[in-house]
C-alpha cells in the first residue's frame, strides 16, 4: 500500500497563537512539498490518518536535502512503517518547541524527532514507543580550542539547545565544574557561537554532533571522552488516547528491524 506524506513547514509564530504557548523555534526555510499523490489518496481511502510533528534542523534525523525534500534517518523509519502498517500521515516540520506544543494541544497526533526516552519526560505526560536508536551526548569545542576536560570550562560559558538531552546532561555537570550555561533555539546557531567564540563549547547529541562537522565541514571537534551514558530515541505522543499510534509504530518497527529495512535506512545515513 502506498503511503501519503505531506511535509508542512509551518513558522512558530503562527503556531504559538494557534496553541497558546510561546514557542521558541524558529521556522526552517520553506521546504518543496511533495507533489499530491491522487492515486495513493484514492488506494488508500479508509486508512488511517494522523498528524505527525517534528524538528526542523536534526541532521541527520531530520533535515531539508539541497533539492528542498525533506529527508532523515526520523523521516524514512516514518515511512517504513507507515508502509508497513498501513496508515497514511501528515508530516509536520515544526520545529522542537513547536512540535511538542503541537501534540500538546491536540493538533498533531505523535512526535518523532530525535527525542531521548527519559523518566523525567514519562513523569511529564510523555508516552514513549520502544527505542529505535540509541544516543549519546557529547562535548563539542572549537577544532583549535585547547579545551579537553569539563575542568577545563571553569569560569565559562557554554551553549545548549533548549529543552534537550545536551541541555540536561550540561546543566548536570555545570555546578560541579563551574560554568555558566548559554541556551539557544536551534543547533545551528549553537554551532555558529562556537565557532565564532560567544561560548567556548557545546552539548548535543553525538549522532547529530559528528554529522554536522562532516557534512558542514565544521571547524569543531567531538571530545570523544565527554559522552555520557545515552539513552534511547522514541516515538511520543501526549494522550493515552494516541496509544494505538504507538501500538502502530512498535509493530512496524519490529518488522522492518526483521525484514532489514532499518539498517538500511541507518546505512544510508550514518554509513
């Protein structure tokens, strides 16, 4: 069966007054939504169909190709299963912010967008599908920086995207080590502060971390022995109304691991 995609990009602004919660994200470039697929439409007449909201700038989760397709490891795992258990979606690149707000409000059905599966957010009304990548979180310093240690960043300031795993894991080591602790909406721009000296290193994923030095050719570098235990990425939704989504998304998974469908999807983006 042929699934149904759409990817609405869709800026914060315009969100927060639809859901009442001052989002922070910031919209991504228009991306080229994909052509309407009449056929599909009609094949699968009566299937299921949700919402699904996700980040904007998640490379290599979620990303805009230079052809404006939006693409990633979160994009084709979707997809797969989608295909596999035979229901029809409504991608939405939102934004990380945005699209926790989204599901919030009952304006989009489940989220997946790189979210780490903690029991902090289970405590806080997150509903979580099995895992389906494990990550780590790193330290991140300037490719000529002589910053090796956390010891190393006592007296400064380091910059975290705002409401993630990064975020958590520097803000447990900042009292210990004596920095201070710079947030910011999205990854690039965090990147760029480095780079251009407002702080002397970051926190984020380690996926995410070292395909963004390759692809960007970033004059960072990864300091390999500053990552933590990890966790797993889930799938969420915000309602125990929404469990038969995850239901869903735990039965594709599970076949598409078996049929190899995952590791190829993994392949294609990590090598």
């Amino acid at each position: 069966m042929k699934k149904l995609v759409s990817v609405a990009l869709v800026g914060v602004m315009a969100l927060s007054m639809l859901v009442g919660c001052g989002a922070k994200e910031a919209a991504a470039p228009a991306a080229e939504a994909a052509p309407a697929q009449t056929e599909a439409a009609a094949e699968t007449a009566g299937a299921k169909s949700f919402v699904i909201a996700t980040d904007t700038v998640f490379k290599p989760f979620e990303y805009t190709d230079e052809s404006g397709a939006f693409v990633g490891i979160d994009v084709d795992i979707l997809a797969a299963i989608a295909e596999d258990q035979g229901f029809t979606y409504d991608l939405q690149s939102l934004g990380w912010d945005s699209a926790i707000a989204a599901c919030q409000a009952g304006q989009a059905d489940g989220m997946i967008a790189g979210a780490s599966i903690t029991d902090e957010r289970k405590e806080s009304g997150w509903i979580f599908s099995d895992g389906y990548y494990d990550a780590t979180q790193c330290m991140t310093v300037a490719a000529d920086s002589d910053i090796a240690t956390f010891a190393d960043l006592k007296g400064k300031t380091v910059g975290v995207k705002t409401g993630t795993q990064g975020a958590a894991y520097a803000e447990s080591l900042k009292d210990e080590n004596g920095f201070d602790i710079t947030y910011y909406e999205d990854s690039p721009t965090m990147y760029q502060a480095v780079l251009g000296g407002q702080v002397v290193a970051c926190f984020e994923d380690t996926p995410i971390m070292k395909a963004s030095i390759q692809e960007g050719d970033l004059a960072l570098k990864v300091l390999d022995d500053s990552q933590n235990a990890g966790s797993p990425y889930g799938f969420a939704v915000f309602s125990a109304d929404k469990q038969e989504l995850i239901d869903l998304f735990n039965a594709g998974l599970k076949n598409i691991k078996s049929n190899g469908k995952y590791d190829e999807i993994l392949a294609k983006y990590l090598g």
